[in-house]
C-alpha cells in the first residue's frame, strides 16, 4: 500500500490565475492535500491562454497545476456564490491572488468566509500587500522585481537592467504562501482558530537582498550590479575557458589556496592583493584577468574536472536541454511523467522535497477546466437536475 502523503485529508480551495497562487496551490497538492481549482466558466486561470500549446491544452497549465481538481464556477453568479461558500465551510485552506479585494466585493473575501468557518486559513497574494500606499498598483512579476531592488542588481555594469531569469518574485512569493499556510496549520493545531494570511509579490523579493541588505545597512554603499559575481566573496562567479565559461568559488581561504594550486597560480596566494578575501574584492578585476589568462587555455570541462577532484566548488553552465537530460537528475528520478485526460503522458518536473517515509506525489496533470465540477458538486449535494440547471445557466462547466 502506498504511504499517506504528508497533508492528506486537508481540502484546499484555490482561485488563482498565472503564477504565485498556482504555484502555492502545486506544493500543497504534492504534498497530498485535495486542492480544487475554482475556475471563471468563461476560459479558466489565464494560464490555459498561454503558449506553447499541445493537443489544444497549455504546456504550462498542465505542468503547474498538476494534481489539483478543476472546478469551473462563476463567482459572479448568485448560485455560484452560495456554492463556493458551501465549498469553504467545508475547507480547511483558501488560496486566491486576484486583485485586491476582489473577493470581498464578491461577498467571499475572509471577512465572509471566517464568520461561517472560524477554523477557516485564508491568504490571498498581492502584488504589494493588502494595505499601504501601493496596494491598489497592478502587480507583476517584473514589476515587483524592479521594485524590489533586484533588477538594480542583476546583469552587467552598465548595462541595460535585466530580470532574473525566471519569474523570481512570483516563485518566492509562492513559496512563502507555502511556508505561511503550513505554519497557520500548525497554530490552528494549538488554538483551534483559523486567521488571515496576506503576501506579497513586492516583500517577497525584498526578503532575497541578504547581502545587500547588510552591504547597504553596515557601509551605506548602494549595491550595483556584479554579473555573476558575489557581492561579498571572491572569486566566485562564472569564468571564461576555452570553450566557453564555467563557474566556481572560492568562498573560504583554504579554498584559494588550494584553487592557486590546482589553477597552477600559486604566486596569486603570495600575492599582497589578494591576501584576505576583502582584499580580493576590492581587487577582483585584476584577480579575474589573472584566473582567465590560464583558464581561457583548456575547455571547461578540464577546468571542472580538475577542480572537482581538489574537492572545490564548480560547476558547469547547462543549457536547459542539458538540465532535463541531466544524468544525476535522472538518476533520482525527478522528471516523472504524470497522466492527463487528453494528452496521456506529460512530463513533469519533480518536487525537491523529499520525505524518508511520507514522500510527495505526482498522480495526474493540470486538469481540463471544469473536469470535477460534477464531483466536487455532487459532494455538495448538488443533484443531476440542478447540475443540468447550473450548466445551462453558465454557472458551471461539466466536462
């Protein structure tokens, strides 16, 4: 018998679109809990919208929304208001990112919902919190990470400023409404009260400034962008081989002198200059051109093999075919194909954590819109002639 994963029996409502929420939505799923996807009749979370496209259904729809169930329910409606609130008093969590206050103009924000369900977790995800002089702002992933700082820090000096690669501030956020839920969970485990929960885009980027954080608040200096160097450790950062570019770090003294070794630079250890690692930082362009003019005369993979074998730091830059082709990942098994209605197997990535006795799981694909209205009504109570009746007044949609 398969083993009970770690939140099985706890029911998740989720009105999300795109990013935070979803991704919030795909942790509690893994890790077992039954979270139904309350979705607009009228085309679903915007992500179903969104390219690349196979047999009809978005790739990113069915990957992030992997073991939920889709309900499709027009909130706007007077039946489907008094629906979505049977379905809450029923839930233990409500996970939502639509603007805010949308869901109290609905009639279903938490003010509503806690009053019929005391017991109730609500928390929605903004893009700069629920209160303050910019929570009304239209919040965005790219928004956030220009506002955070994050964008001021990331790329080249002197260039044009460029986000993280991926969707940082969505995916922290996310995360963070993860965390917040499992902690609210543990206190209604203590107290027996529910309680509001409010994250935002905007202070969920700011967590990640660590080291300019300290940086700005010890000296007063404002951080500027670095490329891939550390902003308070070097050498450590991506350096050019013959074939292209490869990273490693020297982030303790031993590991310097030993990289003076192995890169056959040994009068760079008994250099004045890069003495102490501030010293090295405050003279990095020179001790990069010094570690390149070796480097740049083998390939990268001579570089991390050498390194790897004097048990330093390193590493290669994959491409993302090379991730998801990756030897050492599949050898632990973290791509995993996950059944769907209409495509049959999609691959999926898995999740990294990883339990001795109650492991995640990946049982299905993101679902078609509207795919267990049926199911999650009937367990409302709701008959097949009301089904009939809600469907054909756009209530909901039965797939």
């Amino acid at each position: 018998m398969a083993p009970t994963p770690p939140l099985a029996g706890l029911r998740v409502i989720e009105v999300g679109n795109f990013m935070a929420v979803p991704f919030c939505g795909m942790q509690l799923a893994d890790l077992g809990a039954d979270v139904i996807k309350v979705e607009n009749p009228r085309g679903g979370d915007l992500t179903r919208a969104t390219g690349p496209f196979i047999g009809g259904e978005s790739s990113n729809f069915v990957r992030l929304n992997r073991n939920k169930r889709s309900l499709a329910l027009d909130l706007k409606s007077a039946d489907g208001k008094a629906l979505f609130e049977r379905l809450a008093d029923g839930a233990d969590v409500v996970i939502e990112n639509l603007r805010p206050g949308a869901m109290d103009a609905l009639g279903v924000g938490y003010s509503a919902l806690a009053a019929r369900s005391p017991r109730l977790i609500y928390l929605a995800a903004t893009g700069f919190g629920a209160d303050g002089p910019y929570a009304q702002l239209a919040g965005l992933d790219i928004i956030a990470q220009a506002m955070s700082g994050l964008m001021s820090v990331t790329g080249e000096p002197d260039a044009a400023p460029v986000k993280v690669g991926v969707p940082i501030a969505d995916l922290g956020c996310a995360l963070y409404a993860t965390i917040a839920v499992l902690a609210a969970l543990r206190v209604r485990d203590r107290d027996g009260s529910g309680q509001f929960i409010d994250v935002s885009l905007l202070e969920s980027a700011v967590s990640f400034a660590v080291w300019e954080a300290g940086r700005y608040f010890a000296t007063g200096d404002v951080p500027t962008p670095s490329g891939s160097a550390h902003q308070a450790i070097a050498p450590y950062q991506a350096v050019r081989s013959a074939d292209g570019w490869f990273t490693f770090g020297a982030n303790t003294q031993a590991h310097w002198l030993r990289a003076c070794a192995v890169l056959g630079l040994e009068e760079l250890a008994h250099d004045a200059r890069f003495a102490t690692n501030e010293l090295r930082l405050a003279h990095r362009a020179e001790l990069i051109g010094a570690i390149e003019a070796v480097t740049t005369t083998a390939p990268s993979a001579h570089w991390t093999e050498r390194l790897t074998a004097a048990g330093l730091p390193c590493g290669p830059i994959h491409r993302f075919d090379e991730v998801f082709n990756d030897r050492h990942l599949a050898a632990r098994g973290f791509f995993v194909d996950a059944p769907h209605a209409s495509l049959g197997p999609v691959r999926q990535i898995g999740s990294p954590m990883r339990f001795s006795r109650t492991p995640a799981r990946i049982e299905r694909a993101g679902p078609l819109l509207g795919a267990d209205s049926a199911d999650v009504l009937r367990g409302l109570g709701v008959g097949d002639d009301e089904l009939a009746r809600l469907s054909s007044q756009g209530v909901t949609v039965l797939a």
